[in-house]
C-alpha cells in the first residue's frame, strides 16, 4: 500500500546550513518521499538566490524524484546581493517582467519544466492587481506554472489580486505557530477557510524556538506538561495544534534532519481534543480566552 499523501511541506529556507552535499539532499527527498511528504517550498531569494539550484542539483543527482516531487517557489522580493548587482535597495517587484524573469530563472536552477505552486512573497505596496493577473495568465497559459498564491497577504490584500484574477489564489503562506498568533484572529484563517484556499505555516516551530525551549514560559511548561501526558514530544504536539484548525493548515518543516521530519510526521495521526487545543492557545497568549 503507498503511503497517503502527506498535509506537511519540508521548507528549503535553510538548505544551504544543512551541510549536505547533492546525494545526501536527494537521499532526505526520498526519505521525505517515503513519508508521503511530496511538497517542497522553495524561493528565488533563498540562501541568497542559490538555494534552487542546490536543490535542482539534488534532482540531477537522482532524476527518478523529478517527476514525484511538488514544487512551490516564490517571487517579488529583490535582495542587495552581489547576485543582483542592479539592486541598491532592497524592495518589492511584483511587475509582470520581474515575475516572468524570475520564474525563468527558478525552472532552470530546479531543473524543471514548470512550477506546482508560485507565491507572490510579499505584499507589495505598488503591485497592480491587473499585471499580475494578466502575468498569471501568461504562466499558466504556457503551461510554467500550474497554480498561484500569495505569501504574507493580509485578507485585503488577498481579496484585491483574487478580484482580478480567472483562477483562484490557492494559498496564502504566512507566519503561524504557537508563538505567532496573528493569523488566527486577523481574518486570514477565516478567508482561507471560506475561499478553501490552503493556509501554508511558515516557522510551524517558531524556527526552532520550540524545540530549544530556552525559556521557562507558560507556553514551554504546558508543551512540555500536556506533551508527555500524550506520549508524544513538544515539537509534535506544537505541529498537531496547527493540523486541528479547520482551515487545513499545512505546516512547513524547516528541518534538514530525517529524524525529526521523521518524528514531526507522526503528529498527523494525533487526534487533539478541543480542550488540550484551549490549553495551548492559553499558555500561547498569556490568559484564558474571554
Ligand atoms: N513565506 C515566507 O515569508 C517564509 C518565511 C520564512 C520561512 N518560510 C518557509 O518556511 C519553512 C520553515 O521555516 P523554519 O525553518 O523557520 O521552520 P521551523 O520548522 O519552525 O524551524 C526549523 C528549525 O528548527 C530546528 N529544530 C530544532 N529541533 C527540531 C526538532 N526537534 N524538529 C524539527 N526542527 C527542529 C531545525 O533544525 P534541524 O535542521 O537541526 O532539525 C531548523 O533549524 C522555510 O524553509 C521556508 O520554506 C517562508
């Protein structure tokens, strides 16, 4: 029997510190593969604009995961790099030749012929609504990318592109965990909820803050209290809190280690009673809800 698909996405944020080379990169994807994770997040400006290629090297080095791999990128954030030597400032382009270029750029470094997913990485106050649509069009017209969402969109902004567009945004990518709230109560949950447009969870870990637990916080006490009256670890138990919200919210694993994506996994079979949800969102925000 092969293994269902996965709600978890690895994130490719910070493939360029996990210290592997091409082959041990293609060995975790087929580790991830195995998991039924098959969705891999990836954007033009990660590690500096390398981190595609390095990742389209690992396809290289095993073409058989090109075709069983999902591939999200992004697009619209312009770095000062020594990689773009035109770019004195840093700022947002959401132009239509910006957008193309750059989805040019990210199929040649993948190594693929078209993207799953593209995300607008960030709200930018001169986007026009009618160029990216238009833009959108054109990709998804000469078959280079299949689907399109936003990232860090509040439900306005999410709201201005939908209106202008053919195809619906089909998620919106933001910042959620224990201990980044926003999204539950600024509207964004709700509009992915309504649209049926998928909430992606960047940091689902608050980028391994849970994990290290530094602190002797409300939130570390009951993590760590509830976690082992389930059995389960407080890194799982902080991804189980997120896959109980009725808008399907998909975490995004930062990991770089196929034991803790191994371990992180085992949270989609967590049943979570509404209570022990209550109790976390408690410890999260300090006091109870009114
Ligand atoms: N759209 C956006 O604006 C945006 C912004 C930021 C990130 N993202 C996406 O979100 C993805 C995930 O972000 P993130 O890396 O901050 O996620 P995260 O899962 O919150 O944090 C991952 C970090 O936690 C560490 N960690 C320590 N103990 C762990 C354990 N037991 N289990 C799992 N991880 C543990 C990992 O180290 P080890 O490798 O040692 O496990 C890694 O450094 C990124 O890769 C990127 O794709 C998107």
């Amino acid at each position: 029997m092969s293994t269902p698909n996965s709600r978890l996405i690895l994130g490719l944020w910070r493939i360029d510190q996990w210290g592997m080379n091409s082959e041990q990169v293609a060995d975790l994807v087929s580790a991830c593969l195995d998991l039924g994770i098959d969705e891999f997040d990836a954007a033009d400006i990660y590690g500096d604009y390398r981190c595609e290629s390095m990742f389209g090297s690992a396809l290289r080095a095993n073409p058989a995961l090109k075709s069983r791999v999902k591939l999200i990128s992004k697009c619209g954030i312009a770095l000062v790099s020594p990689a773009r030597p035109a770019h004195r400032v840093k700022h947002y382009n959401t132009s239509g030749e910006h957008i193309i270029a750059s989805v040019e750029r990210s199929l040649t470094s993948l190594g693929v012929e078209k993207l799953d997913l593209l995300l607008i990485h960030r709200p930018d106050p001169l986007l026009n609504a009618d160029e990216v649509a238009h833009t959108f069009g054109t990709l998804k017209r000469d078959g280079k990318v299949e689907e399109f969402g936003v990232s860090n969109f509040l439900p306005h902004q999410f709201e201005l592109l939908q209106s202008r567009l053919d195809q619906p945004l089909s998620a919106n990518q933001v910042e959620i965990s224990l201990m980044h709230l926003n999204s539950l109560f600024d509207g964004t949950l709700d509009q992915c909820q309504r649209l049926n447009a998928t909430p992606q969870a960047w940091s689902p870990l608050a980028g391994g803050a849970i994990a290290r637990a530094n602190e002797d916080t409300a939130l570390n006490r009951a993590l760590t209290r509830i976690g082992h009256e389930l059995g389960i670890t407080r890194e799982q138990l902080a991804i189980a809190w997120l896959l109980r919200h009725p808008a399907r919210i998909r975490p995004i694993l930062g990991s770089g280690k196929i034991q803790h994506i191994r371990e992180l996994a085992e949270a989609e079979q967590v049943e979570m009673d509404r209570q022990v949800w209550f109790e976390l969102l408690e410890a999260a925000q300090g006091e109870q809800v009114p």
